[in-house]
C-alpha cells in the first residue's frame, strides 16, 4: 500500500491545530479510530470516483502535533483502490465483450452464412481471434491512461493532504 507523509510547521503548538485539522477530516466522512491530546488516528470511507474530494484517497491518517509541527502520515488505500480499478475495468470489460460476441456472433453468423462458426472469411479458431482483437482494440489507450489517470488521483491527494496540514495551521493562527 502506498503511504505518504507531510508536515507544517505551527508558530506555536497547541491541541487547537489538531482539533482544526480532526474537523475537516470528520467533515469529509473519516472517522476517528484512536484520540489522544496531541495524536490522532482516523480512518476514511474510501475513493469511489475522481469526483469526489481526494482527500479520500486516503484511507488511513494519524495525525501528531511533534515538537513544533503537525506531522500528517497518510495510508493511501483509496488511491490503490482507483488505480486497481482503472487497470482491471477496461481489460475485463474487453474480454466480457470478446466473449459475447466471439460466440452469440460466431452462431448467429455461421447460421446465416452456412459455415457453421464465423464468417466466411473468418471461420472457427480465426473467428475467435477476429472478435477479440476487435474488442480489444478500443481498450489499447487505456493501457496509457490508465497509468497517468492513477499517477494523477495519488498526486491530488498528495496535494490534499498538504493543503489539510496548511490549513489546520492557518486556522489556529487566526484564532
């Protein structure tokens, strides 16, 4: 699982810098799993789709007021999730596809044809090549998306996170 880490510096350390920070994550749909004063453990519902706020690309956060600083240690279990998902999906869906149509086509057009299984031009094992390569064909950009749309959901969580460690300093500043 990837896991990253960040950290701000607070002007002057106090539990308000962790209650700023525990808010915004309790308002984002985490739950608190373990609190102490200067720690925190909180655990989130997971990242279902790029719309969503990608601070729930993170699945696990521990939140720690150390010395002079808010320290954020992040699981990132959503973003897996995601990238899993854009890997697997289009392969499965062109195989599902292949599938369907190598054999309700192969029986309809070799009926309507009389060759038995396939086309003429394409009969049996040929078939069955023709029809996948076929339905393939639409997944092969997503051999190259696939990577740089998860690459992207990990960085705007990266982002997210250190915005969270920004802001829950700010917050108690103003204070």
């Amino acid at each position: 699982m990837q896991t990253y880490s960040t950290s701000a510096v607070i002007p002057r350390p106090s539990g308000e810098t962790l209650q700023a920070a525990l808010a915004i994550l309790i308002n984002n749909g985490f739950a608190i799993v373990n609190r102490d004063e200067r720690s925190a453990i909180l655990t989130g519902p997971g990242l279902n789709s790029t719309k969503q706020n990608p601070l729930l690309g993170a699945s696990k956060i521990r939140l720690a007021i150390e010395g002079n600083q808010l320290q954020v240690d992040a699981e990132l279990g959503g973003v897996d999730t995601m990238q899993r998902f854009l890997i697997r999906f289009p392969l499965l869906l062109g195989l599902v596809l292949g599938l369907l149509f190598c054999v309700i086509g192969g029986r309809v057009f070799g009926q309507q044809f009389g060759v038995g299984f396939g086309v003429p031009w394409a009969q049996g094992w040929n078939w069955i090549l023709v029809t996948f390569g076929f339905c393939m064909l639409p997944i092969t950009p997503w051999l190259l998306l696939a990577p740089w749309i998860g690459n992207m959901i990990r960085t705007r969580t990266q982002l997210a996170l250190n915005t969270l460690a920004t802001n829950a300093v700010h917050m108690t500043k103003q204070a």
